[in-house]
C-alpha cells in the first residue's frame, strides 16, 4: 500500500488566524540542511514513527521534492523515501488538482492513500473512474496539519481495505 504525502498543510502547518502554532524540539543529529530550516520546528518529530507504524510505502508527493529527503525525513527519523517527480505540464482543465493524475500513474494500480490539503470531491471523482484499486483521498486542514483523527480515518481505512 503506497502512502502519498504533501508536507505544506499536512506537516507544515500555516495559515491559523491566530498564527499560533506548535514550536518541536529535536536532538536528532540533522544534516546542516535541515538544521537551519526555519519552518522544522512546526513539524512534529513524533509524526515520522507515526506515518512509519501505518505500514505503507511512504512516498513524497510534494513540491518540496527531494528536498523533504534532506530536511524532513532526518527531523521526522525517516530514511530517504521515494519522491514523485512532477511532469513539466499545464495544470488540468477544471478543478481537478495538478497532483492527481501524475500520482494515479506512479501507483500503477496499487492501492494508495494520498494525504493532502487541497483535495476536493473533483479529485475523489476523477480517481474513482480513473484509477483501478483502492484509493483513499484523505484532506488535512491545512491549519492544523496532520491530527489524531486524521490518523484515525486512514488506520480505519487500511484495515477495511
């Protein structure tokens, strides 16, 4: 089971009105790269084990690229995880979001969760008619980032799936 994960919203937390957001700690050894990023300490290092104990292929769907290999996954005691490589492509027609095409071609059939702050039903429907096994399109609000209900709703969906 492949696992697709965004880090702006999800991780990264940002646009609370009150702007008040969580500040991490972490005495993990990190590479200069990501020790001097300034929006780490907003991603709880405790998320890392929590995404890993799911058992799915964590796979970067992120605009962050291989840069979440060099500053997240060390922060959140990740290895190095694949990363989808974006097409150089217009964005789709309508409201389908840029990211749902490229990531129903780089699972091939295999069943995936996405975890995402931008999905909408436009992605939910495309998917269903486009993409053969299962597939959980899971949104975080971007505000809070990833919750204990957010994990809540994707363990209940793997273990029904």
């Amino acid at each position: 089971m492949l696992l697709f994960l965004d880090v702006d919203g999800p991780l990264i937390p940002f646009g609370a009105a009150d702007r008040a957001y969580p500040v991490y700690d972490n005495d993990r050894a990190l590479p200069p790269d990501a020790a001097g990023h300034p929006l780490l300490n907003r991603v709880d290092p405790a998320l890392g084990g929590r995404l890993a104990a799911l058992g799915c292929e964590l796979v970067w769907a992120t605009t962050w690229m291989d840069d979440a290999n060099t500053s997240l996954a060390p922060w959140l005691g990740l290895p190095p995880l694949p990363v989808v490589e974006w097409p150089d492509e217009d964005e789709p027609p309508g409201l389908l979001h840029w990211k749902t095409r490229p990531l129903v071609a780089w699972a091939a059939g295999r069943p995936f969760v996405w975890i995402d702050d931008e999905l909408t039903e436009a992605d939910r429907s495309w998917v269903a008619v486009h993409h053969p096994g299962p597939a959980l399109l899971h949104r975080v609000d971007h505000r809070y980032g990833l919750t204990e209900p957010d994990f809540e709703a994707v363990r209940e969906w793997l273990h029904s799936t």
